[in-house]
C-alpha cells in the first residue's frame, strides 16, 4: 500500500498525465502496434475452478460472495444444493405452479440461511438467520437455493469497522457448515481511514484470460473490489452463473465485492424477468442508497462516495435515475469523502469502434450532473480494451472534468477489441491487452492509478511496474460549486 501523499491542497490536475510506465516491452498503446490475442474459450464446466467444490458433504454450502449492505452491515450470498426434491412438497408445489401458469422466474425454496462470525479463528460469537432463501428456474434450469443474511443491520449492532471477521455459513441441513473463511470490515469513513486501494476490474467472463486477472488481482491485494460489468457471460446458460460464482469465491468470500451491470447480465427468456440470475444471486445495496432500482445505487467506503449507475435502464435527463443521481450527489460530504467514484457499463468517452457511441445517450442525459458536483473518477467496461482520458468536459480537455477509464479487459471469451480511431486529443492511454486496476486514495487529495496487463510479471508490484500509472491531484477546481461549498 502506497504512503500517504503531501497533504496541502493544489489546483485540480493530473500529475504526469503523460509519464506512463512500460515494462521491458515497447508502447503498445498504438493498436498498430499490437497483434491480436486469439480469441478465449470459455473455461469447460467440468474445469477444477468452475466445478462444485464444497467438499465431501453435498449439502455444504458454496459460492460465497461478500458485498457492502449499508453502514457497519455486510450481505453474505452463498448457495447450496437442493435436498430430496422428490419428496420436497415445498420445491414441487412451487415448480409445479409456475409451470402450470406459464411462467418461471424467482419463488421460495425450502432452507434455513444462518452465519456464525466471530473475531477469533474458530470462535463464533454472533450468530445471525436470514429470510427463506430463494430459487429460480429459467427454461430446464433449477437453480440451487440462494441463500442472503445481512450481518450489522439487526440486533446484533453494526460490525466493528477495520476488524478481522471470521465467519461460515450454513449449509443445506440442520449442522452442515461451510469451511471458516474471513475478511476485514471497511474502515471507518473519512480522510483518517486513507490511504484505501479499490481494485477495479471489467467483463471478466471465465476463460484462462479471467483466471490470469483474478491471479494478478490477488497479487495487487486490493481492499474491495468493482466490478463494472458483464460478469460470467452466462447469456442464458445458468450453469455458467454457478460455475463462475465458483471461479471467482475463492476472492469474492474475503474481499467485499460491488458490482453494476452490463449487457450480458440482460438475459431475456420466455416468462422471466429481465436481470433475474443478477438480481437474484447478489446483494445490490440501493434501498439503502434510496434508490428504487438495483440496477443503480451507491456506496460510502473510507474516504470515497461510490456511485454504480445502470447503463441499461432509464438514463435521460429526466429520468428517474437522473433524479436519483443528482440528489445523491447533492448529498456528498467531502470533508468526509472527498473522492467521489462512478461507475457505468457502457462508456461516456471511448477512441475504440467496438461499441462506438453506445453511451451517448446516457452522456447526453448525465454529463452534467457529474461536472457539476466535481466527479473525480469514472469507470465502464463494455469496451474490450483499455483506456484512459485526460480531463474532459463534453468532448473538450477541460481540468475541472473527471477522468474517464475504460477498463472492460477482464478477460472474457470475445477477446480484445483492437480497432480504434484516430486518437483524440483526450485520449491519454490505450491498449487492446487484458488486465485490471487499482485506484489508491492516499489522502484527501492526492490518488494513484495503476493499471496492469495480464502479459507482465505478477510479482512486479509498484506504480513504477504498472503498463500505466498517473498520479491524480483533487482541489477546488475538481470539487464543481457543490462540492466547494462543502469543503468550505
């Protein structure tokens, strides 16, 4: 984890926009200097990674994922499989009327969702039960039973902040646990909590490419992870909504990870709701946000408020979302949390063809109300390489604008998008690799951005190893009259 930075306050820059750091390799941030990387297979589900790994009891849990629930709370979202269907009346009644009305989709299943934690290893000293779990089916596929409990919202009292917690979950009988696992809670909000590293990745898919992200990604250690988007590229395959929660919960179950959604997330299907396997399968924190949607919402975390906006449902200036975001961002305390992150799917500012100006509309309807409360940082994905402006404001280099990086090189099975345009003159960095980044908040005003390619050696650690590392500087200037206001 890098030091804290100088703490006084500068105009609002980047620092070294230019000085990117290559690695025993020449600039490839020309795509005619690339050769395309064949396209990835997706992993085959019988792959150690994708398949169930939850031990020699069948009814142990599995696909644990972690994720932020609101002030001191954290979801737990696991699964685990269904037990004697045959003789399940609970199961049967209900598959059996949703077949006769038509319609599949998100029913009750029969289960009991409890988590024991404690701060010591094998002692658990809390013990929380959720709600009945749910199930879905979609087509031929049934899927296990979902399993949510929020831990720090009850009577339990919010989770002390930057502790160790160590915690398992139940399985799908009475005194059938899962394997102890832990993570550190969030540290307390505010500038004293810096520095704090958010790892940042896009359209991972599960593919090797995938799997060599997830392993660079260990090795940068971040301290929660986002993820912008289109994440198992299961398009209507729910098997592969199983096996890539596998792959990834070996991190997903010891870093809190938030996610917002992309295309492939949409899977339409006779009868069942649009984003069911996604809705259904995380915990999407926007009621605590006071969002009306889970396909937008927004977090706090150490010294940064974090905004997921949904490229894919209503964006115009004035929707409903539109509306949310400008009062949410009204809401801000930057003495509290004076970086401000968003994050979208489909990109505002992208040089490549792939996908070439499918979030115009959005920027059309959004832009402003990011100017005007001095955003700092935006991420998407979609964009199968990566990319990174300098500061813009509507198409034009402008120091008060956010930067905007396009990070959609997780790896997925579609390969790299390699075709760009000529470059504009606010296209900083660009680059048809896989890899992903890390955004680290050193204090209130300084930050460093480093990005990785899957290529370079994953040892090599440091700003100075990145394929691309600028340094970020926040003052008055980044802070819009909203913002300024406040840090006054």
């Amino acid at each position: 984890m890098p030091g804290r930075g100088p703490p006084r306050s500068l105009p609002l820059l980047v620092v070294a926009l230019l000085a990117c750091h290559m690695v025993g390799a020449t600039d490839l941030s020309d795509a005619t200097l690339f050769a395309r990387k064949p396209v990835s297979e997706q992993l085959p589900l019988h792959h150690p990674r994708l398949t169930q790994t939850c031990g020699p009891d069948p009814a142990s849990p599995e696909q644990v994922h972690l994720s932020l629930a609101g002030p001191g709370a954290i979801a737990f979202n696991w699964v685990t499989a269904r037990q004697g269907r045959a003789s399940s009346m609970f199961w049967s009644l209900g598959r059996r009327v949703a077949r006769a009305a038509r319609t599949l989709g998100k029913y009750h299943c029969k289960g009991v969702s409890s988590v024991q934690y404690g701060f010591a290893s094998g002692d658990y000293t809390g013990r929380v039960d959720g709600r009945a779990p749910a199930c879905y089916s979609v087509d031929d596929y049934d899927s296990g039973v979902l399993h949510e409990v929020i831990v720090g919202r009850g009577a339990e009292g919010p989770l002390p902040a930057n502790t160790t917690v160590y915690y398992r979950v139940s399985g799908a009988r009475e005194g059938v646990w899962g394997e102890e696992s832990s993570f550190v809670t969030p540290p307390p909000l505010g500038v004293d909590s810096l520095p704090y590293r958010l790892g940042v990745v896009g359209d991972l898919g599960q593919t090797e490419d995938s799997l060599s992200t997830l392993e660079h990604l260990v090795a940068t250690d971040p301290q929660s992870v986002v993820l912008v988007g289109d994440l198992s590229y299961a398009d209507g395959d729910h098997r592969r909504w199983d096996a890539w929660a596998r792959m990834v919960s070996p991190l997903t179950s010891r870093w809190l990870w938030m996610f917002t959604e992309g295309n492939h997330e949409r899977e339409r299907a006779r009868g069942v709701p649009d984003w069911l396997a996604y809705t259904t399968r995380f915990h999407l924190p926007h009621a605590s946000a006071g969002s009306a949607s889970p396909l937008y919402y927004s977090y706090d975390v150490a010294g940064a408020h974090v905004v997921m906006l949904g490229s894919y449902t209503d964006h115009d200036a004035h929707s409903e979302q539109a509306a949310w975001l400008a009062a949410d961002l009204a809401a801000v305390d930057r003495a509290r949390t004076p970086w401000v992150v968003v994050t979208m799917h489909a990109p505002f500012y992208s040089s490549n063809l792939a996908h070439l100006g499918e979030g115009e509309p959005m920027r059309a309807g959004m832009e402003r109300l990011l100017n005007q409360h001095g955003v700092d940082v935006v991420f998407a994905g979609h964009v199968h390489a990566y990319e990174r402006s300098l500061r813009v404001v509507d198409g034009q280099l402008d120091d008060c604008g956010p930067v905007y990086i396009n990070i959609g090189d997780g790896g997925n099975r579609e390969g790299p998008d390699t075709r760009w345009l000529d470059r504009p003159r606010w296209s900083a960095w660009r680059e048809p690799s896989f890899g992903h980044g890390a955004l680290d908040l050193l204090n209130a005003t300084h930050a460093v951005w480093t990005w990785r390619r899957n290529a370079d050696a994953i040892r090599a650690q440091g700003p100075q190893h990145a394929a691309d590392s600028v340094t970020l500087v926040r003052t008055d200037c980044s802070l819009g009259d909203a913002g300024l206001a406040a840090a006054r």
